[in-house]
C-alpha cells in the first residue's frame, strides 16, 4: 500500500476541527436536559459525528475547488477507519466483503494509517495537537495527494 502513496509528488492536510466546549455549549442550549457527558459523547455520533464529517467534506471540496495548480492524479487518504462508502442499504453494501472489486475505486476511502502515516506526528508537525480521548478539540483530518 505505500506504493500507492509514493506515486504522488505533492501532499496537503486538510482537516475541520471541533471546538468541544462550545459544541457542549451550543447544544445545551437547545437541549437543556441533555448532560455535559452526553453531548461530549454525542461529538462521535449521530447528530454530531454528523457536524464533524459535513465540516471536514465541505474544507475538502473548498481546497479542492481552489487548488491552482494543475495534476494528472489525485487521491485523498482519510484519518481513522475503513472505506464506508458503500455502507448505505442503497448501494448494496461494499463489494470488498464480498471479495469483489470496488464499484468505486476513484472515490474508495484509503485510510491514512493504512498506507503507513503515523498521524499522530504528521498532524503534530502542522501544528494540531491531537488529544486522545479528544477533550477540548476534535478533527476530521485527511491527506491530499496530487501527481
């Protein structure tokens, strides 16, 4: 796999991050009821896990978008996880549990971890210290490659 990665020339983080406290703020103003603990909780799920992929897909198309420079290739490598295109009941689930082909293969989600990036200090050197568990901070990060 990190032949795949080594076929590209030039590479860029793109990432949207979350303030948690202000999310908690936020949200308990609309939910009073709800606990600090449950919404914290909530940032990785549903309504929230929601937020932080919208956020991160809309950084990634606007970087896109504005990219100046021309290329042949590009290939985005995403932070955590594995491909979850294909994971709506509408597309009949991944092939690849079937040992298929993807359906899909120049949008398929290659994980950054999976070619072998240690995000932790890629992200470390950009800047963004990452908090495991996540406190205060949350990110959506991935690698834009171009050849």
């Amino acid at each position: 796999m990190d032949q795949e990665l080594a076929r590209f020339s030039r590479f860029f983080l793109v990432y949207f991050g979350l303030n948690i406290d202000d999310y908690v703020a936020a949200t308990q103003g609309e939910h009073p009821d709800w606990s600090d603990e449950f919404i914290r909780d909530s940032v990785h799920v549903g309504v929230g896990q929601k937020t932080m992929e919208d956020g991160y897909l809309t950084e990634l198309q606007a970087f896109l978008d504005t990219y100046p420079e021309p290329y042949e290739e590009k290939r985005v490598f995403w932070c955590g996880g594995s491909c979850n295109l294909c994971e709506n009941p509408e597309d009949g689930g991944c092939t690849h549990d079937d040992k298929e082909l993807c359906r899909r293969p120049e949008e398929i989600h290659y994980s950054m971890e999976a070619v072998g990036i240690n995000v932790d200090e890629t992200v470390k050197k950009s800047g963004i210290e990452l908090e495991w568990p996540p406190v205060h901070w949350t990110y959506r990060i991935g690698l834009v490659c171009f050849r």
